[in-house]
C-alpha cells in the first residue's frame, strides 16, 4: 500500500514542513527565504491546483501581506498533506537515485506494487529514449539545483504518460546530497489534445480532402478546409451530415458490403476512382477506432481529373501513332523478308548484312506496336476477357514447350515445380498464358548461359500462386519501384543487347489486375529475381477491381 506524504516524510526522516517548502521552492522558484503568500498563484500556475498549493504551505512560518508571521498547527498541515496526496504523485528518493517511498497515487499511476519500486532506481518508470533526460536531471541535483519541466515516463504496462514535474534536492549539514523530493501532476490528458490539435491544424491544410465519419451513423465528426470548400459545408454544417447529403444515387448497403474488407480487418485500406459530377477522384478509405473506442472512416480524397486527362492524351497519341505505323511497318518487314529469301535474287554479303539488321529493327518495332495496342485494348475493356475453368499446370507445360527454342538461344532450361497435379483456375487462358510467355522470355533474357529458369505452381488460401524464377543479372534495388511501368528498361547489365520493348512487364502486371490479381517481385541484383503472379481461384464479384460511384460514397 502507498504512504500518505506525511509518511513519506517521516520515514524518510524529512521535517513535514521541509516537505511543503521544498516543493514551494520548486513551484516559486524562490531561493532559501520565508516565502510570500503571493508565491501561491505561482505555484497554481503548474497545475497543482488551491488545494494541493495550501497543503504545500502546511506548517510553515511564513510573512502575510501585513508583515505579520503566522504558524500553521501541526493538525491542519496533517490533514492538507492528505489532499497533496489526492492531487500529485509523491516520491521520494536517496543521493542514489534510489525510491525511498512513494505515496499510493505513485503506485496507481505507474502500476508498480510498493516491493517492486523500493531500492529500485528511478529510472525504472523512464522509457529507454528518456534515459539521457533522467542523467541530466541526476546532474542537475547533485549540484543542489531543482529541476522542473515536462517528463515522458512510462508505466509497468509500457503504456508513456506525461507529467509536470518538479524535484528537490534536500542537502546534509555539510551540503551533501542524500535526498530528493518529486512531485509531480499528470498531464497526459493535455498532451493528448495539444497533439490532436496539431494534427488537425495539420489536417486542416492539406490540400487533398479528408473525411472523417462514424463507422454506425456514418455522420461527419471532421472535414478539412478542402473538403468543406468542395462541398461548401461549415463545421457547424457537416457535424449534422452524412454521405447521403452530398451524393446523388447513395446505396448505405453497397457501401458496408464494399467496405467489410476493412471492417473485418482483412485489408488496411481500399483505393477507388470514381466519377464525380465530371470530376474523377481517388480515395484512399481506412477503419480506424478512436480513443473512445468508437469505430470511424477515414478518408483521403484526391482529384486526380487533370492526371488522367494527361494520361489518356498520352495513350490516345500513343495509339494513333501505333495504328498508323503497323500497316506500313508490316508491309516493310514483309519486304524485307522477302530480299533476305532470295526472292529478288542473290545478295551480296554487306547487302545482307544491312538488310537482316533492318529486318531485326521492324520485327521489333511491330512487336512494341503489337504490346501497345493490346495494352490499350486491356485498359479499355475492349479486350474482354473469356473466363473458363483453366488448369494451369497444363497452361504452364505448354508455355514452358513454347519457350523451348527462345531459351535455347541463351542456352537456359526450364524446371516445373508443382505442374505434376492439376491447379484449376476462373480465368482467361490465352491472357494467362501471356502472362507466362512474357515472364519466361524475360527471364531467359536475363540468365547466365547455363542456367535453369523455376516455374512453381502453389495454393495459398484463395489464391493460387505462379513463380517464375531466375538466377541471373537481378534488378538494382533504384530500379525495382518502376519496373512495372511503360517502356521501363534497366540501364547498365548489356541490357539493350538482350532486346525487349520495355512493355512486357507492364502488360503482366495489367493482365493480372484486370483478373482481380497481383504481381510482385524479389530481387538481389547479381543472384536473379523471382516474379509471382497471384491470382483469385475463383472469380468473385468482389475480386473485380470496380469504378461504380457508389464505392465511394465516404468521400463525399
């Protein structure tokens, strides 16, 4: 059980007045010296409220206003002790930073049992990151100076509290250090709002939208200026909203059913574009509990109208550019194919040197317009997919077949690992088997001669999992964040010479969206790179990357 401060003194062999002037002294600031009443407001000013500054008072002898010296009854310092107990934690420790004793609120606030703080240094209630606050505080009272500031401290749980604090060095007769006295106020309460309030100040600010509503009523507990611009809403306004007030065809239902991922935790955040009122926005929605234990939305909107305007410009001219050139193109490669056959007669060997270089340059010109133009295609759901029951051990032989010649080139073998049982997939074949044709050849390109490329099949929950490995360049870790992007090629490594249009990637990873899938990689540039394609075994409405308005309803 903790002692009251009067017992703290008293064990601690400290006079009870010492006690209410030492910790008057801290709060006042003044130096040895009968202190004025006035010094009362100062000692408030920290916290400590009336009662527990009186109490600090008990039994001192002290100049009133008048000039007059007033001495306080032992009894009535007794019983105003008793109320510093109920207002600060009390601690008491020797010239070694040891706890001599603590009152009870020390023991409920840190959640320590009386035997576990006693003869334990006081650095036990200091996090790690504190350690140099707590030398410095030492320092400060051997030199016989208190101290008084902000503490971040820590309880047995782990949990961090804060308190305003205030310690005295009780000198010996000959002006050594043998005791120190803490007292100090929680103020975690008050950190907590100030950080708040910082973080909506910061809010506040930002330019993208932030929407934050609860999770049961789905009413708005916060807008920042961004969205209460967009809407047109004060704070006043939009604490008695919801999403069915901004957004016309609002489904409550489509909603929650979009959102369950979130709430059931299997996701950490959902990412949509919708439309808007001709805007296209993207939000970012997370499910977070407060304080309180309520369960909130957060979301981040974003307009992104000007980006992807850009962007379909870019592929507009893009395509047009394509169509145009693949006719001429083709009829250029035909042409050149037919010279190099012989059919225009014999060829000297600097003309057919020239030639086969020209013939090489429109095969490949052809094959990026070709990955364009399914690219393109894909985005626009032009391409649709045809989902059948496929199994993909059987699609994984018949790439690797196919592959055979190519990796032949670069004098590379394939191994199949998990192919040898069936792995039946929702998906479209041929768009799958792209997938593989474009992982493969990749992978061939990029291995040492002699090599072997490992294609895996696995299970993984839902999923089902294809890994196409090599052992070769790898990928630099600079270069791994846009592998995935449009005409993307690694400097350095002799790649130019390996060929490839830069596109290849870029459609995997379209293809295996479009099926409600993902890519990623791991690489180690020097010991090769592993692609793995995951993909929904069976294809669900929720598994399908949607752009329905309604999904986004939280933003608004």
């Amino acid at each position: 059980m903790g002692r009251d401060t009067l017992t703290i003194a008293k064990k601690a062999q400290i006079p009870p007045a010492l006690v209410g002037f030492s910790a008057l002294l801290v709060a006042s600031g003044a130096a040895w010296a009968a202190p004025d009443i006035g010094a009362l407001s100062g000692f408030a000013s920290f916290g400590f409220g009336v009662a527990t500054s009186a109490a600090l008072f008990a039994g001192l002898k002290y100049k009133n206003r008048s000039g007059h010296v007033n001495n306080a009854s032992y009894v009535d310092m007794q019983n105003r002790l008793k109320a510093l107990d109920e207002h600060a934690i009390v601690g008491i420790t020797d010239e070694n930073a040891r706890i001599v004793d603590v009152n009870q609120r020390f023991i409920d606030t840190f959640g320590y049992e009386m035997d576990e703080l006693i003869g334990n240094e006081a650095s036990l209630i200091y996090p790690e990151a504190e350690y140099q606050q707590f030398a410095k505080i030492r320092s400060t009272l051997a030199l016989g100076k208190n101290w008084t500031g902000e503490d971040r401290l820590r309880t047995k749980s782990g949990r961090t509290i804060w308190t305003q604090t205030t310690i005295f060095p009780l000198l010996s007769e000959d002006g050594r250090h043998v005791r120190s006295i803490s007292v100090r106020t929680d103020i975690t309460a008050i950190k907590q709002v100030q950080s708040e309030q910082d973080m909506r100040s910061t809010l506040h600010m930002l330019r993208d939208e932030v929407y934050v509503f609860d999770a049961e009523t789905l009413r708005y507990s916060y807008m920042n200026k961004a969205a209460m611009e967009r809407l047109g809403w004060s704070e006043a306004e939009y604490k008695e909203k919801t999403p069915a007030d901004s957004i016309d065809r609002y489904n409550r239902e489509k909603f929650f059913e979009s959102a369950m991922p979130l709430i059931a935790g299997d996701l950490q955040q959902l990412t949509y574009v919708i439309e808007v009122n001709g805007n296209s926005l993207e939000m970012r929605l997370q499910y977070v509990i407060n304080k309180e234990g309520r369960a909130q939305f957060v979301a981040f909107v974003n307009d992104i109208s000007k980006r992807l305007a850009h962007e379909q410009a870019k592929d507009d001219f893009v395509s047009t550019v394509s169509h145009e050139l693949r006719s001429p193109l083709t009829s250029i490669k035909g042409g050149l194919g037919l010279v190099l056959s012989g059919a225009t007669g014999d060829l000297s060997d600097k003309s057919r040197s020239l030639l086969e270089i020209a013939h090489r340059n429109s095969n490949r010109l052809v094959l990026i317009i070709n990955d364009i133009l399914d690219l393109e295609k894909i985005a626009s759901g032009q391409k649709k997919l045809d989902i059948a029951q496929t199994d993909l051990a059987a699609l994984v032989k018949d790439a690797a077949t196919a592959n055979d010649a190519f990796c032949a080139q670069y004098n590379v073998g394939v191994r199949l690992v998990g192919a040898d049982q069936s792995h039946i997939v929702e998906c479209d074949a041929g768009q799958v088997f792209q997938i593989l044709n474009n992982l493969l050849s990749n992978a061939a390109r990029f291995s040492n001669s002699g090599d072997e490329i490992v294609v895996s099949l696995a299970t993984d929950g839902p999923d089902t999992l294809i890994s196409v490995r090599d052992y070769g360049v790898g990928i630099p870790m600079e270069a791994q964040a846009t592998i995935f992007d449009r005409f993307t090629q690694v400097a350095g490594q002799d790649r130019k010479a390996k060929g490839g249009t830069g596109l290849g990637l870029n459609i995997v990873k379209v293809i295996a969206e479009h099926h409600g899938g993902t890519v990623t990689l791991d690489s180690v540039e020097g010991s090769g790179t592993t692609f793995v394609v995951r993909l929904p075994t069976r294809r669900t409405v929720d598994s399908i990357p949607s752009r329905d308005a309604d999904v986004l309803d939280a933003a608004q």
